[in-house]
C-alpha cells in the first residue's frame, strides 16, 4: 500500500482479495442473481465453443482455398505460355500462306503466259505445256500438305 493503514480512508481494499468469492457473497447479500451470470457464463462459454469452431472451419476453407488459387495461378501462366507458342505458330502458318499465294500468282502468271504462247502458236508449245502440268502438280502437293 502507498498510505498508511491508519490514514483515513485507507483500511479499504479498492479490488476484491483473492480469497473473495463472488458466488457466496452474492448468496448472502443479493436474490442470486449471479445464479442467472452463471447460466448466461456457460452459455456464452457455449457460444465461444461454436464460433471457435466455425474460426477452425473458416481457416481450413481459407487454406484450401490459397492452395486452388496457387495451383490456378500455375495453370494459367501455363496457359499463357502455350498462347504465346500457338501465337508464334499463327504468324508462321500466316507467313506461308502468303508465301504460298505469292507462288500461286507466279503460276497463274506462268500459265496466262503459256496460253498465250500456244494462242500465238508458239514453237516449243508441247514443251511449255507439260512445265505447266508440272508447275499446277507442284502447287497442288505444296497445298496438300
């Protein structure tokens, strides 16, 4: 104590003592009314019991639920990876239709030209037609493939 027990006012204790009990003093001065505190402490111990075990739930759920979003992240950088390759392979697969249709031209060039050679009855027009049945083979294996 910071004062004398002697001083006024100070043989006092502010706080219940450890050998208090709140329980028997409540029985001997009151209607029991801690009776009820009691009933409501072991309801709300119950209501404690609940919510920890829903905090348990909710905890296991949160982790199940970071371990789906690790494992979504993964697929979807995966998938990414496989747009830029399918991507790549558009722009290849592109290049060589342009390819393939400028050859198309050359040979549609090359044949307006033989059959222009054979109108005007060209010296060499057995020769220029069989380049030009092998000129459309060509193209179309290229196509098939």
């Amino acid at each position: 104590n910071v004062f004398p027990r002697g001083a006024p006012y100070c043989d006092l204790d502010l706080s219940p003592r450890w050998s208090y009990d709140l329980e028997k003093a409540v029985l001997l001065s009151c209607d029991g009314e801690v009776l009820t505190d009691l009933e409501s402490l072991a309801e709300l111990e119950s209501q404690i019991g609940v919510i920890t075990e829903e905090k348990e739930t909710l905890t296991t759920e949160k982790e199940t639920l970071q371990s789906q979003q690790e494992a979504l992240e993964k697929e979807k950088a995966q998938l990414i990876l496989e747009k830029e390759k399918l991507a790549a392979e558009k722009e290849e697969l592109e290049s060589r239709v342009s390819d393939s249709q400028q050859t198309i031209i050359g040979l549609e060039g090359e044949r307006d030209d033989a059959q222009n050679a054979l109108e005007s009855g060209g010296v060499a027009s057995g020769y220029l037609s069989k380049k030009l049945v092998g000129s459309v083979l060509l193209a179309s294996l290229f196509f098939v493939r």
